[in-house]
C-alpha cells in the first residue's frame, strides 16, 4: 500500500478513528491549520504522507492488511 489519499479519505479515516480534526493534528505533529489543509481539496490542500495514512488507517482499524492488537500488562 503506497499511495496518496484524497483529502476525503484522510477526513473519513480520520472520523473513523474517533479524532476531531486538533486531535489528529497532534496525534501526528502538525498544526490544527496543516491537518485542516490535509483535508482540503484544491489549491491549499497538503497531502498526507502514504506512511502517516497507514497508521491513521490502522488506528480506525480500516487498514487492508493489518490490524492493531492492545498489549497486555505484564505482571510483575
């Protein structure tokens, strides 16, 4: 999986995941107005990197091939 999503995959991945737009924002590092631009079509709109979407896909349990699994606490 190597490509660029459109900025509505990047918004729909992102609500699936349960972010509002800041918590993506800094979930990932960027700025509140740099993730809005991630989902702007048009002459503002920034991409998000094809390895930052993977992990947004994987944390909205949406990625294709895999899937997150929560570590148990180790006792002791």
């Amino acid at each position: 999986m190597s490509f660029k999503p459109t900025p509505e995959e990047v918004k729909q991945a992102r609500i699936k995941a349960g972010f509002t737009q800041q918590e993506a924002a800094e979930r990932f590092g960027f700025t509140l107005s740099a993730w809005q631009a991630k989902e702007t079509s048009g002459k503002t709109s920034r991409g998000l990197a094809a390895g930052t979407y993977e992990l947004l896909l994987l944390l909205a349990d949406e990625h294709p091939d895999y899937q997150l699994v929560k570590r148990e606490k180790k006792s002791g």
